[in-house]
C-alpha cells in the first residue's frame, strides 16, 4: 500500500511539473509597477518646478545676460517710484501708450523692468502690472551681475 501512495503521489508530482513548464498566460505586473513608481516620483519631485508663476530675478545675481538680436523696451524705476522710458519721465496713465508708440513688433515687443534696490516691490509690481495690462506679454526684470 504504501507503494501504491507513492506510485499515486508521483503521479501527481509530474503533473504538476508539466503544468509548470507549459505557457504561462498571466502578465507580470511586477516590472510595470516599478516603472509607474518611479516615474510618480520623478512627478512628484519635478511638479513644484513646474509650478513658477513670474520668473524673478533679484537686484543681484550670477545668472549670465540674455542675448538678444533687437534693443528691447527698458523702463526704469526710481527709488522714489518715478518711472523713467529710456530718460523721459511717464505718468502711470501714459506707459502703455508710450510703449505701444515705441515698440516696432506691437505686443510681441520685449520690455525690461529695471527697478532700484530700493524703491518698494509693490511699486514694481505695480508697474509690471499696467504693462502686462496693456498687452505685453514679454516684460522681465533686469539685475547686475553679482560681484565678488
């Protein structure tokens, strides 16, 4: 009897070992998990980058200039909040006509804001406000380079 359970345990052993070596028709989601975590990390880590509202450059800086081919429109800002094109003195009502009349590409003009340590931000955002409120779209800060 105890040949025949092991004859009949045997039996069942080799079936078993071919099912195993026979096709296998489930899909290992194991590696597609590993990918879809790394990449949620990746998202997770490069989201908040992504996120800048106005990029901002300090009074000082080591970032290098822009190149640019065409002068762009550069308006100057006081610490006593005077706003300056070029070295005629605007009023807050006439910077928008002034930079349409001045700017050859219309709206696609680039400006610069050239604001004094020390004059308030709120009177910078102020006037990047009215510029960006007549239709330009392109208007950055302007820093100095750091110096060491």
């Amino acid at each position: 009897m105890a040949m025949a359970a092991g004859a009949a345990g045997g039996a069942k052993r080799r079936r078993r070992r071919g099912r195993r070596s026979g096709a296998i028709n489930e899909i290992n989601m194991t590696p597609f998990i590993d990918v879809v975590l790394v990449l949620l990390i990746i998202f997770m880590v490069a989201a908040p980058m992504m996120t800048v509202g106005v990029p901002l450059d300090l009074p000082q800086s080591k970032a290098s200039p822009l190149n640019s081919d065409t002068k762009p429109l550069t308006l100057s800002i006081r610490q006593t909040g005077q706003v300056f094109l070029g070295e005629d003195e605007l009023t807050d009502g006439a910077i928008v006509e002034r930079l349409t009349a001045a700017a050859k590409s219309g709206p696609d003009e680039r400006v610069f804001v050239r604001g004094d340590k020390r004059v308030d931000y709120g009177r910078v955002a102020q006037v990047m406000a009215i510029v960006t409120g007549g239709g330009f779209k392109r208007v950055a800060l302007v820093t100095e380079p750091e110096h060491q």
